[in-house]
C-alpha cells in the first residue's frame, strides 16, 4: 500500500510538472505567434516593439540607457499573450482575496476609481505659482488684462481623507497658491464640485456636471453668467473608458461620456497650432476643425474629444458673440471640456496649455488684445507635480 501511495504521488507530481511546463510553452508560443501590439488602450501608451539585433545595440547603452537585452526584456513582457487578463487577475488577487485598500496607488469605492495623491511638494507648487507671475509680467503688464485664477480639485480631493485614504494638505496648496498670486482674483469652485461630478473611470469632471462652476467663473469675471444645460443637445457616447480604468485593471462598469453643443457652437471657427509645421519652418499656421473631435471617441483618450486633447494653442472666434471682448485661458485638459461652455459671452477665445509650450515662446505664436480676460485653471494635482509647466 505503502508502495502505491509513493507511485500515486509520483504520478501526481508528474502531470502537475508538466502540465506547468506546458502552460508555459503554450504562452511562449502564442506570445511568438500573436501579433505584436502597438498601443495598450487600457495603460494608455505605446508599447516596445522588437528592438533590432545589432553588435552596438548589444555592447552600448541607448539613450534611455539600456543595452539591447534590457530592451528585449521589456518588449517581451509588453507583447506578452493576454497581457491585460493577467493584469485583471492580478489586480483582482490583491484587493479581493488579499483585501489591499489600493493597488498602485489606485484604489476604488463604489464602483469609482481614484487616484491617491498624499505627498504635498511645496517646491512645485511656488514652482507653478511663479511661472504663472513670469507669464502675466512678460505678457499682460502693459495691455490692461484683467487676470483670474481658479485651481480645480483633482477627484480625490472628495474621497481620499474621509475614507481613510492618504491625501495631500489641500488646505496648504490653495493657501500657498492664494500667497503667491495675491495680486490677482482668486475664483474658489471646491464648494460648487462633489464625486458625483466627476466620471467614475477618469480623473476629469463630466461636461454636464459643471454649468454651475461656468456660470460663477463667468459671473466672477463680470459677464451675466447665465449658461442652461437646457441652452444645449447632449451627445452621448457609451462604453467611455476613463485613464483610471486601465489603471484599475478591474471589470467595472464603464462611463457614458456626454458633450454638449449648440448652433452657436456649431458655428463657432475652431483652430489650433500647426505644431508640426511651427517645429519645422517657426511658420505660424492654424488647422480649422470642428468643436468636438468625435473622431476620437472610441480611441486611446475619448475625453479628446473635448477641443481635440493636448494642443498648445486653440483659438476659438465667435461669430454670434459682437462685444469684441477676448478670454485668454492657460489650463490642461479640464479647461478643453469648460471652454465651450464661457464662448457665448466672448468673440474669441485663446486657450494655451503650458505643458506643451514654454512661456517664453508664446509671443512667437499668438498676441493678445488689449483689455482682455486671463484665466488661469490647473489641476490640483498638477500644481502639485515638479516641472510641469515652464
């Protein structure tokens, strides 16, 4: 009996060994055979294709400094087989059978995934405020510019802390924000914004959900303020996958992404920099395209279709609006899916990201009249990250 049991578990070790080995060889193969990927739309970025055997790829460090076997390595696990479904398993593992608050930083209440930002850098925030101060001495000094600035609440603002989360001291932000541009209009939307105005798989706050914080931004900046959500037709795309989906790697309900437009809208000219063709000749040229870039649902980011995503300058011109009055806005992308909500109260509207264009060169690509509104809008936690803005 003795002897059939030892058998037995031989046996058993046996199948399980090569049931393993042959997992494994199974992967390797579908790994080699499956067609390499070019973008995750879950992480949201592009992933390393098959890096060329060469002798100086093997001996020298390429710029990132990495030889040709670290790349290889990367590769392999970027195009790895079902690469997403593990991530779920995974990710699955460790906040239901492990019971882990947050995974990466990302964790989820409710159905509504957030992102913990707990470590308050004070150096990045006078960083900000003073690129901020350098951008109005340089450029509306001397014009008349009336000059506003609002910080939006990045989403966890309203869960983190009284969920036991870890958060940053919101309190020392704002405060050291107001400190350092005391000279200028502080417009506060905390009180106007809760969870529910934001979406539940992404950092940014639902179009439909502000009309509030536009008509106090309006109103703040003496126009009537008086924007309806009944002024416009709502556009639904359902299935939205926010940038903390991915993230997540858990099999939550997706979003329905709404965007609001109108005749006035539609008839709103919209343009943004030729950016390709200013890197190559310094040529100063504008693209025309429509408010909504509904070509981009379905994509990597569908909240680009709000004034087509990341874009150094935008211009809007409105043709139903006659008072000649100009808004200037510097933001990211929160301000893509508010600026249409203030264009009926302005004949245009430039809006630049400084993220994507040092405020040294902004006298190269556009000018601004004089008299006009400048609003500042960043993301808390923006303000909050080192070197964002230059």
């Amino acid at each position: 009996l003795l002897g059939c049991a030892n058998m037995n578990a031989k046996i058993k070790n046996i199948i399980i060994s090569f049931s393993f080995l042959g997992a494994l060889l199974f992967l390797m193969v579908a790994s080699i055979i499956a067609p390499d990927i070019d973008i995750s739309n879950s992480e949201r970025r592009t992933l390393l294709q098959l890096p060329e055997l060469s002798w100086d790829a093997v001996v020298n460090k390429d710029i990132d400094g990495d030889r040709y076997f670290d790349n290889l390595e990367e590769y392999l696990l970027d195009q790895f087989v079902w690469r997403d479904g593990f991530r779920t398993i995974n990710s699955a593992t460790r906040r239901y059978a492990f019971m882990q608050k947050d995974v990466n930083d990302i964790f989820v209440l409710k159905g509504n995934i957030f992102s913990m930002y707990y470590q308050f850098n004070e150096k990045a925030v006078e960083q900000f405020a003073g690129v901020y101060n350098k951008v109005i001495s340089r450029y509306f000094s001397k014009n008349g510019a009336n000059i506003y600035y609002t910080i939006v609440p990045d989403k966890s603002y309203y869960a983190s802390e009284a969920n036991g989360y870890l958060s940053i001291d919101y309190d020392k932000l704002y405060s050291t924000m107001q400190n350092k541009l005391s000279d200028h209009t502080y417009i506060e939307i905390r009180d106007l914004l809760d969870i529910n105005d934001y979406y539940k798989t992404d950092l940014h706050w639902d179009q439909t959900k502000i009309i509030d914080v536009a008509n106090k931004i309006l109103a703040s900046m003496g126009n009537e303020g008086n924007v309806s959500l009944e002024d416009f037709e709502q556009k639904k795309f359902e299935g939205f996958e926010g940038s903390y989906y991915g993230q997540a790697a858990l099999p939550l309900k997706k979003d329905t992404l709404i965007y609001l437009t109108n005749e006035m809208l539609e008839n709103c000219k919209v343009s943004y920099l030729d950016e390709g063709e200013f890197g190559k000749t310094g040529k100063v040229s504008f693209i025309d395209v429509p408010m909504y870039a509904e070509e981009k649902l379905g994509g990597v980011d569908s909240y680009d279709v709000f004034l087509w995503g990341a874009r150094s300058l935008i211009q809007i011109e409105n043709p139903n609006c006659d008072n000649g009055k100009e808004l200037v806005i510097f933001r990211d992308s929160f301000g893509s899916s508010l600026a249409p909500l203030l264009a009926s109260e302005y004949s245009k509207i430039t809006i630049l990201d400084l993220r994507y264009v040092k405020s040294d060169f902004i006298g190269f690509i556009t000018t601004f009249s004089d008299n006009c509104d400048v609003l500042f809008m960043y993301n808390s936690a923006l303000v909050n990250t080192p070197a964002v803005i230059f």
